[in-house]
C-alpha cells in the first residue's frame, strides 16, 4: 500500500468515525484517537463486507457500502464506550 492509500484510509476513517459517533445518541466517553481507529476499520471492513455483496460497483457515490461503514463504525464506538464505562465501574 502506498502512502497516498495510507492518508486516504486516514482521512476515510475519520469522516467515518465521526459519522459513527454522530449516529449513536447520546455521549460517548472515548477519545479521538480510538474513533478514527474504529472508524478505519470500519472503513476497511464495510468495503469488503459491501464488496462481498457486490453492491461496490457503482460509477457513484457508493450509498450502501457508507452505510455499512458507518453502522459498523457506530457499533465499534458503542462497543468501546460500554467497554469504557464497565471499566471505570470496576475501579470505583
């Protein structure tokens, strides 16, 4: 993998970390870091979930692999949050 396909897995997982955020009511009690991590898996596997599909192969925007990115971005994140909030519980 290039660098150019690096800074664009970056720049994809961020937008899809925050719309994952964005989708779940409510605060979440994670940082910025652990969001765009979830958000570039979540990037990585809702192209291949959605390859799978074959619902990849549009000449547009790819309306139903975003969605699946940004429900597994969204689902990471909740994941994460309910993880921090039983540890912080554990500690009290």
């Amino acid at each position: 993998m290039e660098i150019s396909g690096v800074l664009s897995a970056i720049v994809i997982g961020i937008v899809v970390g925050v719309l994952g955020r964005l989708a779940l009511p409510g605060r979440q009690r994670i940082g910025i870091l652990a969001t765009i991590l979830v958000g570039v898996a979540a990037a990585l596997l809702g192209s291949a979930v959605a390859a799978g599909f074959d619902v990849a192969d549009t000449k547009g925007v790819d309306w139903v692999e975003w969605v699946i990115q940004i429900g597994l971005a969204a689902l990471g994140i909740a994941l994460l949050d309910r993880g921090s909030v039983s540890r912080r519980r554990v500690r009290r």
